[in-house]
C-alpha cells in the first residue's frame, strides 16, 4: 500500500506539470501507463456529429497505426458514437461501450487493433458539449480488471483539472495546434476557475468564476480577495490559502476539495489546486498565485438527443451506431461499408431499433431523433 501511494503521488505531480507545460504530456502518459499497467494512451477529443477526431498527445503510438485511424479507420471505430455518452469522469472498458464478441468481429478490431497487439482499453470523458468530448484512452495488452478500473478512477479528478488548468497557463509560448484544438474542445466546459494569492487576492478569473462573484450565492469578492459564502467554506479557504504559500505539504499536490453548499439536490465544490510545487510553482509564480480554485456542479449536464435517445429505448453500442450512420446514409450496404460490418449485422441492428421504438420506417426515426 505504501508503495503504490508513493507511485500514485508521483503519477499525480507528473499530470500537474504537463497542465503547466504541455511538451511534459508523453511523460505524464508514461506514467499513467505504467500505473494502471497500460501499453499505450492517447489524450484526444472526438465530434460525433462530423465525425473528427484529433489527437492532442500520444504515448508509445505506433506512428504508422495512428495515420492509418485517422486517414481510414475512424469511421468505422465501434466505440463510437456510444462511447460519447458515458458519465464525464466514468471509467470504461471494451466490454462497457458494446460485447466483446461482437468488437471483436469488426473490421477495426481485425484490422487496426488485433495487429498492434491491444487487447482491451480503459477510457474516461473527461468533458462532454453537446457534439464534441474530450477524454483519454489507455490501451492495454491485457483484459482490464478490477484493479486496473480502480487505479484509473483516482487518477480521473486530476486529470480532468490538468486538462482544464492547461488553457489557464498558455502564456504566448508558442501554443500548438493541437493545444487549440483542446481549447476548441472545452470551450463549454462550465468550471469556475479563480487564482488566488496568500491573502485570497484573485489575480485571475475566468468567465464563469466572474459570474460567480458578481453573483454572490457561493463565492464573493471581499475587496480584491476570494471568500466563500458560507463561513465555514471560507474558513477553510483561509487555511489552505495560507498553507499553500508556505508550501505546506499536508495539502499535497493533489489539492483540497471544499463543499460550498450542502444541498443533496444541488451540491457545489471548490478544488484547491496548490501551485507550490514542480512546474506549477513557476506558473503561480508568474501569476503571483499560490492556488488554483476549481468550481464545479456536481450535477451532469442534459444529454444531446442521440444520447438521450439510446438511453431512454436501451439500444446496444451497435444499434445506436447503426442508427447515427442511418442517419448519414440510405441503405444497408452502405451503412455496412461505413461501419466495417457486414450487411447481416447492420439488418439485425436495424430490426432491433424498430422493434424497441416502436416504428417501421427510417422517416419515423428521423423524426424521432429530431423531436427529442
């Protein structure tokens, strides 16, 4: 146990600091990689609707294998559109999105996984608009187990605070496309997020957190400084401010989460990022910021229509992706030939989805995707 906290506080410090500095990102992939016994990853961010993707950083890829899924393969990816709609911060496996059976008797599988010797993957959204989702794939050479779920769960806050805290630190030093890209991703990430200095003086606040202030419910200007509404919140605040300048190392770099509200029905947190240490240390420095407060609603946002209708009929991950591409294109050869599979499944998934909505025509399930 001892010795996995050491591993797990190490893999969390080399996450920070790829925020700060993205060229830092192979490393913490590495590191995530060797932590829940993965082979392979890949931060990326996919549109569903246009079906896009892009990848924003790589680990031990196969340079060949990634241009072959970008240029051919992604379409025909079975994961997808299903794997969209999962939970932001909800770990995943193969066997999660669709039956491992039936992966395995795709195009992509023969020709694009089995090859590179992967054999099942982890993967998390870390957010979701209403087209788009960010997330990260760990690829691994063995079947996730329990373990390895885990492992990747206590991982998933901090990554999904990396992600965010990256666009904060772009100061100018030559961003690359692939960092627009991430920013395009998140531009509706709804987070609130502030800087502080010892004193709670805000340096920096984003265009939710100034929402926030002005209006006062949660948080608050006093002065120039961050206060929390509720006294104990802010108490609290004033500690991990004061510790943080110090360098206190009981906050850790994990950060503090602080409960702003006490509602079941509406519960609100702070996430205190200390920007004490490694690469972080020079960002609060540059901003003469000693913390980073992350603000989130713990409720998930509502769920586009295809997603809102493959949960309210429990359609399977080949159903809803033979719907999408119905959606695309008439027939079923050339659905068939969009998704890598062959006539016979695309049939049966298509009798499947008539059957569990009730309709008889592809017109009908237009309508109902729209209508939703």
């Amino acid at each position: 146990m001892v010795s996995e906290l050491i591993e797990f506080s190490s893999v969390i410090a080399d996450i920070y600091d790829a925020a700060i500095e993205p060229a830092l990102w192979q490393q913490a992939l590495a590191s995530i990689c060797a932590y829940v016994r993965g082979s392979s990853a890949v931060l990326f961010w996919h549109d569903a609707v246009n079906e896009r993707s892009e990848a924003l950083h790589l680990f031990n890829e196969n340079p060949e294998y990634t241009r072959r899924y970008f240029e051919k393969y992604l379409p025909m990816n079975p994961m997808f559109p299903a794997a969209a709609f999962v939970d932001v911060g909800v770990v995943v496996a193969t066997d999660d999105i669709m039956p491992y059976e039936e992966f395995v008797e795709t195009r992509f599988y023969k020709e694009w996984v089995e090859p590179q010797g992967i054999v099942d993957a982890l993967a998390v959204n870390f957010e979701k608009g209403v087209t788009r989702t960010s997330l990260i794939n760990i690829r691994t050479e063995v079947a996730v187990d329990e373990d390895m779920r885990r492992r990747m769960g206590l991982l998933v806050p901090h990554l999904q605070r990396a992600v965010a805290i990256g666009r904060l630190f772009d100061q100018g030093r030559g961003a690359q496309a692939a960092q627009a890209a991430l920013t395009e991703t998140l531009d509706h990430v709804e987070a609130a997020v502030i800087l502080v200095g010892a004193d709670g003086a805000i340096s920096f606040a984003n265009d939710p957190a100034t929402h926030m202030l002005d209006d006062a419910t949660l948080i608050r200007r006093h002065g120039d400084a961050l206060q929390a509404a509720a006294p104990e919140a802010d108490r609290i605040f004033r500690d991990i401010f004061t510790a943080a300048a110090k360098g206190d190392a009981s906050i850790g770099v994990r950060g503090v989460a602080v409960p702003l509200t006490g509602s079941s029905d509406e519960r609100w947190f702070a996430h205190v990022l200390p920007l004490t240490s490694g690469r972080r240390q020079e960002a609060g420095q540059a901003s003469a910021a000693v913390a980073a407060v992350f603000i989130r609603k713990s409720a998930p946002n509502a769920p586009p229509p295809l997603e809102a209708i493959a949960e309210l009929y429990k359609f399977t991950a080949g159903e809803v992706r033979v719907l999408e591409a119905m959606l695309r294109v008439n027939g079923v050869q050339a659905i068939a030939d969009m998704l890598g599979v062959a006539p016979g499944t695309v049939k049966t998934h298509l009798h499947n989805v008539f059957r569990k909505t009730g309709t008889k025509r592809q017109a009908d399930l237009v309508k109902l995707v729209a209508g939703l």
